[in-house]
C-alpha cells in the first residue's frame, strides 16, 4: 500500500517530499517518527516509503542546474 501511495503522490502528483508542515515537518520526519512499537508489517510499509523518498529526483533547480534531491538535513520542530 505504501509504495503505491507514495509512487502516485512522487510521480503522477509531482509531489514534493521536501515540503513541510505546520511543524516544520517533512514526510520524511513522519516517517521516521514512531512513539509506540509498530508492527513489522507496519515497519516493512515505512522502509519502502522511505527508499522511494531516497530515489526521488524533483524538477530541476534553477541555481544549481541539477535535479532537486530529498532534503535529509531539514530540522523540524522537534530536531
């Protein structure tokens, strides 16, 4: 289920995952955020979330001329 979701929302939504929220939290933070045990199942759904994030290439940026990448350095709220 997760790889579908996240293969629409990156590809045919041209999603950012760079986005943040009231937070300042990117969907990469979400996923990585986990208060309580979660299942392996559950496990197994946010480790293939998080390969498509990593494999994401975005539009090009316009300064720097390269595809933009996921930002693994975003500080949210809670950083």
């Amino acid at each position: 289920m997760g790889s579908v979701v996240g293969r629409i929302f990156l590809g045919e939504l041209n999603g950012n995952p760079n986005k943040k929220n009231s937070h300042d939290a990117t969907c990469l933070h979400i996923l990585c955020l986990a208060q309580t045990p979660v299942s392996a199942e559950e496990l197994e759904v946010r480790l293939s979330c998080v390969d498509q994030l990593l494999q994401w290439s975005g539009p090009v940026d316009q300064t720097t001329g390269q595809n933009e990448k996921l930002d693994l350095v975003a500080v949210d709220e809670v950083s």
